[in-house]
C-alpha cells in the first residue's frame, strides 16, 4: 500500500471509529431555520499573493457572501458555524457527491459501462461519449467528480439503476437514510430542476458519509487523471476544485471535494481540509464566482481553529 492508500485508511477507520462509539451521528436531521452564527459547536513573476480570508466579526459572525453555508467536524458530525444551513437551494454539481456515493456503495468498480445513445446527449459539460464506448465505473467516478461531466453521470446513473428516474428515487432514500430529510433529487448531475434542491446541512451530511469511502476520498483528492479515451488516447483531467491546487485559492491540507454551478444555483462548493489529524467539511451554496473560494477558505479556517477535543476511544 502507497503513502496515499495508508493516508486515506487511516482517515477513514478513525470517521468510522467515530461512528461506531457515538451511535449516530451528531447531525441529526432538523426542519426549523437556524440563526446566522451556530453556538462552538512561471520563473521571475511576482509571487503569488494568498486569496483574503474573512476574519471573524466582533459579534462572532462571518463576512460570508453565500446564501447558505455549514462547516461541520468531519470526526463527530458537530457543526461548528451555520448560515442558512437549513434553507433548500440547488445544488448543481455538487449532487454528483451522492451519485458517486451510490456508485462506489453499489461496489465492483471494474465493472464495464457500455455508453447508450442517450448517455452522449447531456450537457454542457460532457467528455464527449459515443453509443459503444467502454469504460470501468471507475474510469467514470474519475471523470465525473473530476472534469464534471454530466454525460458521465448519466451513464453511471443508467448503469447503476436502469433508468435515471429510479436512480434519483434511489438517491432521495439514500440521503433521507442520512438524515437528510429537506433534500430531493431529480437527477445524478444536478441540472436544474424545481424537485432537485437540498440545503446546506444536508450537502454536509452526504459529503461527510461520501468521505468515509475509501474510494471517494482517493478520487476527490486527485488533482489530475489520465483519462484514456475510447480511441486510445490520453487526456489529462483536471481537478475543477482550485483549493486542491491553484493559487491563490490553494489551501493547505485541502482533502477534496466538490465543485458546482448552474445560473440558478450561482456558485455551489464543498470542500475538505485535514489538519493534526483532523478534519472539517465546509459547504456554501449560491455564492458569486469568488465568493465561493472565499466563503470556503473562511469556514475551512474558522473550523480547525474551533475544534473541539478529540473524543477518546479507549
């Protein structure tokens, strides 16, 4: 096993330790709105400048431009600061956080995918299938949680339910059995549509299960993948998540996540840092096109600051 491999086992066993000793988890499903601020819960260029971090107000409230947001502890569930954590919101591409999820659950990641004809005709953002073209569900996860493809989703949808109806059936229990009871989905890639919404808290609840895969982990915090394409060729997809990799958006010890945006949903992310060894999860959602980075250094910020101590399994 490589340095990465034992990493991510690691991470994971101790969430899972977590799981195990606390029951359920701490984020239990709500339904009322909650307050603004949660109890503690190339060579010679200039170099580059840091991206503006927001500082905490005098009143304990962040500067956020989103209108939603939520950065909870990876380890026990607790959220550590809220915006609108409860109001329903597209999600855009971030839903591909849960259909990656139902993929790698479903296991035999090697399996074949056979493209259909009606896999090639999603877009905007597509890897430009043909009808015939093969690929492993995990050459798909790769490019679906990495260049975002809709086309990908589509066909991981198709493969894993029969029909994209049954899979969006099978995602709304999935994220109910989560507790993520004000979401419902309506599709794998996250096109708009007025059945396809969640919120905040129950984005962070999905991502949270999604990182305790071992799989999801690895491919969220891949920065590029070769792609080869049904041709032969090789391409390299890119992380579209610029805190994994691209100043001045970078951030340390950044894990992964998941990028979105449609022109109803405006700028969606959910993002992952790992520091000491431990670990928060930020979402922020209907943010501008900078807001979004911003917002998410901010949260990822303030919450491994305010972490609580680590529960003790003896």
């Amino acid at each position: 096993m490589d340095d990465v491999g034992r990493k991510n086992t690691l991470i994971t066993a101790t969430l899972l330790a977590a799981t195990l000793f606390l029951g359920a988890p701490h984020l239990e499903a709500k339904r009322a709105p909650s307050a603004n601020n949660a109890k503690p819960h190339p060579t010679q260029q200039r170099p580059v400048q840091e991206a503006p971090v927001q500082v905490a107000q005098p009143n304990g409230t962040l500067a956020l431009v989103s209108e939603g947001a939520i950065v909870v502890d990876a380890l026990t569930g607790e959220s550590l600061y809220e915006k609108n954590a409860y109001e329903q919101l597209y999600p855009a591409s971030t839903t591909k956080i849960l259909t990656a999820l139902l993929v790698i659950e479903e296991g035999d990641l090697d399996h074949v995918v056979v493209i259909e004809p009606e896999d090639t005709h999603v877009e905007p953002s597509a890897i430009g299938f043909k009808p015939g073209d093969r690929f492993t569900r995990r050459e798909l996860l790769y490019a679906m949680m990495l260049k975002s493809a809709n086309d990908v989703a589509q066909a991981l949808a198709r493969d894993n339910a029969g029909s994209i109806e049954a899979f969006a059936e099978k995602m709304t229990r999935r994220a109910a059995s989560l507790g993520a009871l004000q979401s419902h989905f309506a599709n794998p890639h996250g096109l708009p549509n007025p059945n396809h919404y969640t919120t905040p808290y129950d984005l962070a609840l999905i991502a949270r299960a999604a990182m305790q895969q071992p799989t999801f982990r690895q491919i969220v915090g891949t920065v590029s993948y070769p792609w080869t394409t049904a041709q032969g060729g090789v391409v390299q997809l890119q992380n579209h998540n610029k805190l994994l990799w691209c100043p001045p958006w970078k951030f340390e010890g950044c894990t992964g996540l998941k990028t979105g945006y449609t022109a109803k949903a405006q700028g969606v992310l959910v993002s992952s840092a790992l520091r000491n060894h431990r670990e928060v999860i930020s979402v922020v959602m209907h943010a501008d096109k900078e807001g979004k980075w911003v917002d998410s250094k901010t949260l990822l910020t303030y919450g491994l600051s305010h972490l609580p101590e680590s529960p003790r399994f003896d």
